[in-house]
C-alpha cells in the first residue's frame, strides 16, 4: 500500500476506525470520513500526517462528491474507496416503521455507497487503476424480522458491487464486497439493546474483533484476492480467514 490514497467511509469507530489504522500501517495515506469530525479528526491525529479527516454525510451526494476531492487533492489520486459507513436504524417490523426513517437508512446504506461510487469511478478510470469494496452484510441474503430497510438496502448494496464489475470491470477496476459476519462494534451493541431477531440474542463473545474485517479489507486490496472480483467475500468462511491469515 506504499503511496496508495486509501479513502474509507464511516471511519470515526468500529470497522472504517480499524480498516484506517490497518491500511495506514501498510503505508498508505488514508481520508478518514464520517459525520463525527471530533472522532475522525482524533483518530487521523493520532495516525499521523499521513491521515487526513474529512467530515462528511454519504447520504448526502454533494458531501461526499466533496470528501472525496478534497482527498483527491490531497492525495494526488485515489486508489482504493472503502464504502463502510452504515447504520442499522430503524429497527422496526415494516407494520411500524416509520417512513422518514426507513428512508434515511436507504439514503446512507444503499445510496451513500453509490454516492461513494459515482463519485470514485471517474477518478479511479481517468488513472486506469482502482479498488472499490463495500462493506456488506449477511442480511443482505437473509431476511431477518425488525432489519426490513436494513436488509433491503445491503440487497441492494451488493447488487451494485455486482453493477459496478460488470460496468468497469473490463478496464481493470476491482470491485468487491465484505461480508464480515458479526463485529464486536457499537453497531452490535445498539443490535443486542433491541432484543429483535436473533442476532440480538447472539452471546457477544462471539463476535469477531474490528481488526479482522479490517486486515480483510486490506487483503482485498492484493492480486491474491482477485480471484473474487465481483463478488462478496466472507469472513465467516474458514478458508478466507486462513488466506486473510486471521487465527
Ligand atoms: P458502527 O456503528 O461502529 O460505525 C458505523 C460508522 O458509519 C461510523 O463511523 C459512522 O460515523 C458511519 N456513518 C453512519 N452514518 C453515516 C453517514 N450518514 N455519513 C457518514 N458516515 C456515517 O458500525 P460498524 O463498524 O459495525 O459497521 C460498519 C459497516 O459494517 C456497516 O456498513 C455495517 O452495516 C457493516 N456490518 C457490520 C456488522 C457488525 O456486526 N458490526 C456485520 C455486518 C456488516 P458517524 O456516525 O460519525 O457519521
């Protein structure tokens, strides 16, 4: 990863925290964005001058358009675009949900990712070299009680993993999704205080540390995972662990 620019989204706690932490070691320079500037801005701080915090909203296309230039400008290019950030808000039977609220979760777990790759793709295609990887989910697979916007925007988030490889993948753009199993992370803590489905009743002990998703998104980001372009990878199979080289 020397002199890769690496932008991750959701950076300010959980995966997008560790995946910027990792991906710095490696030696790239990475744009941690977010909605919590404080949190980005101590985390980037604390990597160093080879981070840089961008505030910003993904469910919002201008804001993200606008993270992500300003790390093109600072970087010199963009390598790799993390597309993380997430929320698993509402949780409610589609009987209850309200509407405003369901269509925020669309708006930042389906939309911020094609926000995040309108914006990425031009960049990346005018370089002829780039990686895209979302950040997606079992739900997306598996219907699960209470999850109805959740579960319906990771549908449709991997769907445009699959998009965006047949749409560029001829020129060489390598696009991907994660599916990290359950991550101890304050999203799984909002999960378990619902009591909803049984994810919630999930023991916590089971969940896999940030850092293996983390390592995960960083192997991704190697020939060695070519193999998978297009596709969802995931965390919950023991053979990619052993090749992520997570024990
Ligand atoms: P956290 O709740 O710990 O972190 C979520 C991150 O997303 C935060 O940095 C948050 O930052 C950011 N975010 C949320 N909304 C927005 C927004 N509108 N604009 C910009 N950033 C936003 O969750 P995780 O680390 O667990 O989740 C990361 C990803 O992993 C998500 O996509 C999630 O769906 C996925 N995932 C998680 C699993 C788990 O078990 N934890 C399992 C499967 C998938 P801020 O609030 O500062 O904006």
């Amino acid at each position: 990863m020397q002199g890769k620019v690496v932008a991750i989204t959701g950076a300010s706690r959980g995966i997008g925290a560790a995946a910027a932490r990792v991906f710095a070691q490696a030696g790239a320079r990475v744009a941690l964005l977010a909605r919590s500037g404080d949190d980005i801005g101590r985390i980037a701080a604390k990597i160093g001058p080879q981070a840089l915090a961008l505030r910003c909203d993904v469910a919002d296309a201008a804001s993200l358009g606008a993270a992500l230039d300003q790390a093109v400008r600072w970087g010199g290019r963009l390598d790799v675009l993390v597309n993380n950030a997430g929320v698993i808000d509402p949780i409610a039977r589609l009987a209850e949900a309200e509407a405003a609220d369901w269509g925020r979760a669309i708006d930042i777990n389906l939309k911020g990712v094609f926000h995040g790759m309108r914006a990425a793709i031009p960049v990346m295609k005018a370089q002829g070299a780039g990686t895209i990887i979302t950040v997606s989910s079992g739900a997306a697979h598996t219907p699960l009680e209470g999850w109805g916007a959740y579960c319906s925007a990771k549908a449709g988030a991997a769907m445009l993993t699959r998009i965006a490889h047949l749409e560029e993948g001829a020129w060489g753009l390598r696009v991907m999704g994660l599916s990290p199993g359950t991550v101890a992370t304050d999203m799984q803590v909002r999960i378990k205080a619902s009591g909803v489905n049984p994810v919630s009743q999930l023991d916590p002990a089971v969940h896999i540390p940030a850092d293996w998703p983390a390592r995960a998104l960083l192997w991704m980001c190697s020939p060695d995972a070519d193999g998978w372009l297009g596709q969802e990878i995931s965390l919950r199979d023991a053979g990619i662990r052993a090749r992520v080289g997570l024990v």
